[in-house]
C-alpha cells in the first residue's frame, strides 16, 4: 500500500476456525491482530490498534485478489492482497 511514509509491504492473515474469523496484518516491523473481522457476503470488515491508534478495514473479495481500504479519522489508503496458497 502506498502510505504518505511511502510504500509498505505485507499480509494479510485470515484464519476460519467453524464460523469464526482471525486473522493479522504483518509489515517489515510489525504484526497486528485484526479485531472483530467479519466476513459477510464477500465483504470483510475489521479493526486494528496501530500503537493507540484506532484504524478500520474495508473491503471485498473477487476470485484470489482482496480490494479494500485501511481507514483512520484522518486518511484512507486503498490497498489490495493476492491470495497466496501454502
């Protein structure tokens, strides 16, 4: 995602244990848990702390590429994730 301190790389995690979701978004420098991540016809939703910093995700899914948003009060930075198979 290209941010205003430039460009950052990363994943995102998504994990299905039954009905429910976990899941992380990992950088270079850090790991945070997404928070009450939802997936919900296509449409994933979450919530992340970045250092006190409150920050949303948006976004939906299309064959094995997820499209979607990182939103704080203060900017949105539209990104996306290739699904990568282990």
């Amino acid at each position: 995602m290209e941010t205003p301190h430039g460009t950052v790389n990363g994943f995102l995690t998504i994990n299905k244990d039954g009905k429910y979701y976990t899941g992380t978004v990992s950088t270079e420098d850090r790991t945070l848990d997404l928070m009450d991540l939802k997936i919900e016809n296509g449409v994933l939703t979450s919530k992340l702390d970045a250092d006190g910093y409150p920050l949303e995700i948006k976004g939906s899914f299309k064959d094995d590429v997820f499209s979607g948003e990182l939103i704080s009060s203060d900017f949105t930075i539209p990104f996306s994730a290739n699904k990568v198979i282990e």
